[in-house]
C-alpha cells in the first residue's frame, strides 16, 4: 500500500467544466465522445447521438494532477471510459475506477449518491474528493463515518479545477 493518500477525480465538473459561460475556456480543447452512459439516454440516430457528447478538457490536467503528492483514481459516472476517453486527452495513464453499485441512486438520508460507495472503496485510507456534487451534508457524514483525514472539495461546474484547487490539495496532502 502506498503512503499517499487517494485524489478521488470526478469528470463533469472538475474537468470538464460543462457550465461554462464562454464558448471557449482558456487552454481548454473541446472534444466528441460517446460514452454509454450518454448515449443511452439519446435517441438513436439523432443528431445528438451521432455527433457525441461535447466535452472540454485542459490538457496541462494531466500532468498537474500526476505531480500532486496522490495515488489517483476515478470517481465518476464515466467509470472505466474514463480510461479510454478522458485520461488520453489530458496525458493521464490508466487509473483505478470506483464502480457504482447503482448510478444515482437515491440515499435514505440524502447523501450525495457517490458519498456511501466512495467511503466503501476508499477503506479508511486519507483522500481528497473532487466533485462538483459535493454538499455539506456529505462533508459531514465523511467527517463522522471516515477515520482517516479526508477533503471534500466542491468544484464550479462553470470552472473546473483551478489553481486556487490545486494549491488547496497540495497543502491538504503535505499537511498529512
């Protein structure tokens, strides 16, 4: 087991800033995917089916993220297309995946879907989440159910990770 501690990577959100105002973000690169996930939810044949999912992706990510003091993983909806799509276009390699017992699925007490199963994968071992997902109620559940130190570090949808949020893991992570 490695002595650092997990960086949890959601997609939409962190990287791909889907809620962007601008039609172009700075060092961003649009992209056409078509994830499962995605394309099950479109009707086949459309337009939308056949052209992909718009996706925005800095590519300096990859190795911004690969040089923070973490082990990475995925946690997205993307699970292992992460690898195939995501990772290549940001110079990330193949990394761990959370998968999903259920993709949104509804929780009794009103956690965040991903909250219970990232618990459960992370096995007690410190980590830094990044969601745009993210509520308080989650940071407080974590806090009570996780024994070890964890950051849950809620990301704009209309930002991604920015460099105020990689100064913030850093620090977390050399605090440790």
């Amino acid at each position: 087991m490695t002595a650092r501690p997990l960086l949890l990577l959601d997609v939409d959100g962190p990287l791909n800033p889907y809620a962007a105002r601008l039609p172009r973000l700075r060092g961003y690169a649009a992209h056409r995917f078509h994830p499962v996930n995605w394309l099950s939810r479109q009707t086949p044949g459309s337009r939308r089916h056949r052209r992909g999912l718009r996706v925005v992706l800095n590519p300096s990510h990859g190795p911004r993220l690969t040089g923070l003091p973490f082990e990475l993983a995925w946690a997205t909806t993307w699970m292992h297309q992460a690898n195939d799509m995501i990772g290549p276009a940001i110079g990330l390699p193949t990394l761990p995946v959370i998968e999903w017992p259920e993709l949104f699925a509804h929780d009794p007490d009103g956690l965040y879907w991903k909250t219970r199963p990232l618990l459960d994968w992370a096995k007690g071992r410190p980590f830094a989440w990044v969601d745009d997902m993210i509520t308080d109620l989650d940071t407080r559940h974590v806090a009570t159910h996780h024994d070890a130190p964890a950051l849950l570090l809620r990301i704009h949808p209309r930002h991604g990770l920015r460099e105020r949020d990689f100064a913030t893991l850093t620090r977390w992570a050399e605090a440790l």
